[in-house]
C-alpha cells in the first residue's frame, strides 16, 4: 500500500518534490496530531516529498517502519555493544524518550544512569515457560489460576499512577478508572480484566475487555458497562523498597497484606489453587471451563522476580484448546514471505436454515507443505473475487482449535473465537458434516446468547 500510495500520489503545481522534509520534525509532528486532523497534515508532508520520501513517511506514518526485531532484542543489542547489563539497560529504557540522549549519555560514561525519581517507572516483567509432560512437586510449587485478560504492571511514585503493558506500553489512558482508584506508592503485577453484568460482577470474558484495549480516551458509558479491575499477583515494589529478590512465599505475604488496604472495587488477588497433589490439580484444569480461566500458573515457592524467562521457576500450564470443524469459505494472499500464497482463510459454520456463516479467521497452524496444497485448493476452486479476497467452492473441512469463544454483535453468525489456528485439513469429511452455529454456541456455553 505504501508503495502504491508513494508513486502514485500528485505533486503539487509548482512543488519542488526534494524531500528536504527533517525526520525529527516528521517524528515530533506525527507524535501531537489528533485522529481528525492527521489526513490533512499527512497530505501536506507527503506535497513536499519525491516518491522515496513518500514510501518513507507513510510507512512511519502508519507503524509500519519495522526492522523485524523485537524491542527486547535491540535492548540486547545495545546493551552487549556499550557493555551494559540489558536488564539495567530495559529499566530505564521505558522512562524515557525518543532520542534516548540520557540513555546514550550513560552508556558512553557521560553521565550517571538515569535514575525513576519521582517517577512510576515500567519494570520487565517475569514470564513463565509452557508446562509440557513434566509433573511437579505442589511441596516446591504453588498452584493458582492463569487469568484470560492482560498482563498489566500498576505503578504509582511522586502522585501519579500508571499501568503498563508486558510489552513496556503505557495503557492508563484505556484505564483511567484503575489508575485512580490506586494510591499506595509501588510497583504491582496482575491481570487486567472487567466486570460485566451478565457476569453479575465476576470477571467477563476478553471478548468484553477487548471493548476497553487500545483507547486514548474511554467514554462514560463504557466505564460503566465494563468496569475494570486488577487482579493481583505479585508485589516488585512496596513505596521504595525493592522486593523482586525475596522469594516468591514472601512476596505473596506481603501482598495479602496490601491487598485489604486497596479499593476492593478495583483490585482483589489472585487465590491459590488448594489441592492435594499433582493429579487433582490437573484433573481441576481439564474441568475449568470459566470464561475468565485460561489455564493454570505454577510459580516455585523460593522463586525471585526476574526478568524473562528463567528455567525452572515459573510454568504456564495452559488449558486444551477447543476444535470444530468448519468449512472454507473465503482466502486472501498473505503478506512478507507469503505474499504468493493465499494464507489467511475465514471459514464458517453451518446455520439452522442450512446457511454457512463466518466464525473465524486464521493464518497460521499448517507447515509450509499444508500451505502449498491450501494455496492450490483457492486457486482451483475460485467462485468469485471481491479484489484480493477469493470465495471459494464450499467443499474443504477445516479443523479449528480456538481458546474459547464468545457472543459477538460485530459477526453475523453472533460468535468470535479466540486464537484460531487451522489444526488439521479434513479432506475426509463432507462439508455437509461440518459443524454447526449451534454446537459452538453448545462449546461456549452461552446458549443462544449473541445471536
């Protein structure tokens, strides 16, 4: 699209077309403009542009400049070229700004390392590594559900609050509700979930916090009728003092002993899962089917907080995901690497008046064989083209894994799955086999909600 766009957009009568447009003004202007009046402002950057200058801008323009390299990457790097520790390096990092100066100024022994102050900092959270056949001892390991909403880090230091995202962004603008109920001096870690009225104030599904994620600004209405709240599960900082080297059994008293000062109508804890031994505990996950539950977390008792993914001391043990069979019914080319190929399928499920309708969309769960031979399956049973989206006959069953499914008005068929991945291709089953609305309305246990 930015290709497109650069070559073909017009150059003024009289314009000069020498791109001698400054990056860091581009940058410090594209930063303060307001949904309404960027389309202007971004035409008239790209009147003063040649067609490399335009693919460059609008490429910034849309958060589509990338590299291809995560952010804790070029954090590493970084930190192995000036010879820094990167977790040093990662919390700072998220206090300060583009052009990083200080940053550059305290690798290059210019000035001391910037330090939070007065300011609620970000710090790297610690992450956990999937559980797969091994069975742990619950004498060394604590047991507690793994909540399906975001991970969230809730900071507060010199009067001001803010919530961060795992990935080090900050969200309280989405959370302003959160943010102000909280005004004890620290650094906590939970899960960041809403409340809905057909949940009679229990946690609501991600399909509910997914109406809060991503806003500058959250109206009343939606404050109202999606409430958030934090459920906690760990404690970085109490006011100054930094606790992320005791071991996880102390951290967890001394959050039980936070937590009853906070307001309860934001912020409750996250309980421990009291079961005898390994076996109960997962014959209790492959039961739990709450919509809020996505799995179980399993944390050792003399565990530090650190940053990453440490072996041996945090384990997610997620539950087994869904399936339904369901029929192909659209495909589009995909993008980068898969470009030539058609990858990214909506499939459908059959209604009660025999009608296929949409119930997902996913581009991933097939190995590079599976998406030659699904690539060949579009192209020869093409029905019709809606520009670069291909409808195709109604004739391949796909076996579909999701995490859950919930009601959604945003889709014909009334449902939304969660994680769709293609697990199997069914070239045994008769389309007319498919699965219905009905029994996904069955696995989600909303009856005939959303519809």
């Amino acid at each position: 699209m930015a290709e497109t766009v650069s070559l073909l957009w017009p150059a003024p009568e009289g314009a000069s077309g020498d791109g001698t447009l400054r990056l860091a003004e581009v940058v410090e202007r594209l930063g303060r403009l307001g949904r309404a009046e960027a389309p202007a402002a971004l035409a008239g950057m790209l009147d003063h542009l040649d067609a490399s200058g335009c693919f460059a801008l609008i490429k910034l323009a849309t958060g589509a400049l990338r590299v291809g390299i995560s952010a804790r990457l070029a954090k590493t790097a970084f930190a192995e070229a000036l010879g820094l520790d990167v977790d040093a390096v990662e919390e700072v990092w998220h206090g300060l700004r583009p052009p990083f100066a200080p940053l550059f100024d305290w690798a290059e022994q210019r000035a001391p390392r910037p330090t939070p102050g007065d300011v609620p900092m970000f710090r790297p959270f610690m992450l956990a590594h999937p559980l797969e056949d091994a069975e742990l001892s619950l004498d060394d390991y604590a047991a507690e559900w793994k909540w399906d909403g975001i991970r969230v880090q809730i900071a507060r230091a010199g009067g001001e609050t803010r919530l961060y995202s795992r990935a080090g962004d900050d969200v309280t603008g989405s959370f302003p509700d959160v943010a102000e109920a909280f005004a004890h001096d620290g650094a906590l870690d939970g899960e960041l979930l809403v409340r809905g009225a057909a949940q009679a104030g229990e946690a609501a599904s991600f399909n509910a916090l997914q109406q809060r994620l991503n806003r500058r600004s959250v109206s009343a209405r939606m404050l109202a009728d999606f409430p958030a709240f934090v459920r906690l599960y760990d404690i970085l900082f109490d006011g100054g003092e930094d606790l992320r080297a005791l071991p996880w059994t102390e951290r967890r008293a001394r959050l039980e002993a936070l937590v009853p000062k906070l307001d309860p109508s934001r912020f409750d804890i996250s309980p421990l899962i009291d079961v005898p031994d390994f076996a109960a505990l997962a014959e209790l996950r492959r039961a739990a089917r709450d919509r809020a539950i996505e799995g179980v977390m399993l944390k050792r008792r003399d565990s530090p907080y650190v940053a990453g993914r440490r072996a041996g001391l945090w384990y997610k043990w997620k539950r087994d995901p869904l399936t339904a069979d369901c029929v192909l019914m659209y495909a589009q080319r995909g993008s980068g690497k898969r470009s030539s190929f058609y990858s990214d399928f909506t499939f459908g499920c059959w209604a009660a008046d025999g009608t296929l309708l949409p119930v997902g969309k996913a581009y991933f769960g097939f190995t590079d064989e599976e998406l030659r031979w699904l690539d060949r399956f579009v192209r020869n049973h093409t029905v019709q083209r809606f520009g670069p989206v291909r409808e195709v006959e109604k004739a391949l069953v796909l076996e579909v894994a999701f995490d859950s499914i919930h009601p959604s008005t945003r889709h014909k068929s009334g449902l939304a799955m969660r994680f769709p991945r293609i697990a199997r291709i069914r070239t045994d089953k008769p389309a007319a086999e498919a699965d219905t609305i009905e029994t996904l309305r069955r696995l989600a246990d909303i009856g005939g909600q959303g519809a």
